[in-house]
C-alpha cells in the first residue's frame, strides 16, 4: 500500500462526504426546487413602505407558441411619498399547484402619492406554457425624491420683460449711465 492508495480512499472519503451532505440537504429542504428558489425576502426599507403600497392586482399570461408572456400589475400608493422602481416578483404554478419557476418585472415609473398606477409588460421569455396562475408581491421600491433641476417653460431670454422673471434693474448692465 502506497502513497497513491491513500490519496484515492481519502479523496473517495471526501466525495462520499459531499454527496451525503447533498442528500441531506435535498431531503431537508422541499426538494431541488427549494434549493434553487429560496424564500422569497422582502428588504428592509420595502418593509417600512409596504403598508401603504399595495399590489391591488396581477396578472401573467404565457402564450404557448411563440414564449411570449403579457403581464400586468396595478399598484396602489395611498403613502405620503412618490415611489418608483417598484420590484414585483411572480411566483409561477401550473395546473397541479406545482411550482414552475419565478419570474420579476421593475415598474420604473413613479406611482405619486395618494394615486395608483396600471403597468403592462409583454416580453419573450422561457416560461413554461404549462404556468395556469401565479402569485405576485412586491419586494422592492424607492421613495421618488424631488429632482434637482427644475424646468420652467415659457418665454424667456433677451426680450423678457419685468413681469417674467422679477423685476428688470433698468439702471445696470452694458450701456447704462451712471
């Protein structure tokens, strides 16, 4: 028994070790699938949001023949903060309850507040045709923050008189006399 013997049981040790931690694994947890797609988590900060954000309504459709899939969400913001990239995950089943996969869409619009929003979304995707109904939620958005840069329309520029931005200061500028 050489050197080389040892290093072969010891790596077979190793891989029966492995492999019976999979197995383990795989019996404790609700099969591949668990493993694969775990709970689903919603952040911190969509938490404190999440009372007055609602997803009032969902939907998503597959088409069998060409992978496209048509989903749409209503989402309601009865908070006092504009919210947008709202993150809404879908949970897929098929006819026998069985989970087919998960699926997300981000609503990248602002849903002001006090009001609502309709969001449709029509995409090719690997989806199984077998998917009859899925349950969504939302699992993250942001509050929407005043931009920076506010844009004033109308008219302005050299021929603005005293009532379009302030008064006009008729005693400074080029050519006036002191």
């Amino acid at each position: 028994m050489n050197g080389k013997f040892w290093a072969n049981v010891a790596l077979s040790v190793v891989i029966l070790g492995l492999v019976s931690f999979a197995v383990v694994k795989v019996s404790a947890s609700s099969g591949v699938q668990g493993l694969l797609l775990p709970e689903v988590k919603v952040s911190e900060s969509t938490e404190e949001l999440l009372h007055s954000v609602t997803l009032a309504r969902s939907a998503v459709k597959v088409q069998a023949l060409n992978n496209q899939v048509d989903a749409s969400f209503a989402i309601e913001n009865t908070g006092g903060h504009d919210i947008k990239n709202v993150t809404i995950l879908c949970t897929l089943f098929d006819a026998q309850n069985r989970e087919q996969g998960r699926d997300k869409w981000v609503v990248y619009d602002t849903v002001k507040s006090q009001g609502h929003g309709f969001f449709t979304f029509s995409d090719k995707m690997f989806i199984s045709d077998s998917v009859v109904r899925s349950e969504c939620q939302i699992v993250d958005l942001q509050v929407a923050k005043a931009s920076f840069i506010t844009v004033h329309r109308g008219a302005a520029g050299h021929g603005a008189g005293p009532d379009e931005h302030g008064a006009a200061d008729q005693g400074a500028g080029p050519g006036a006399h002191h």
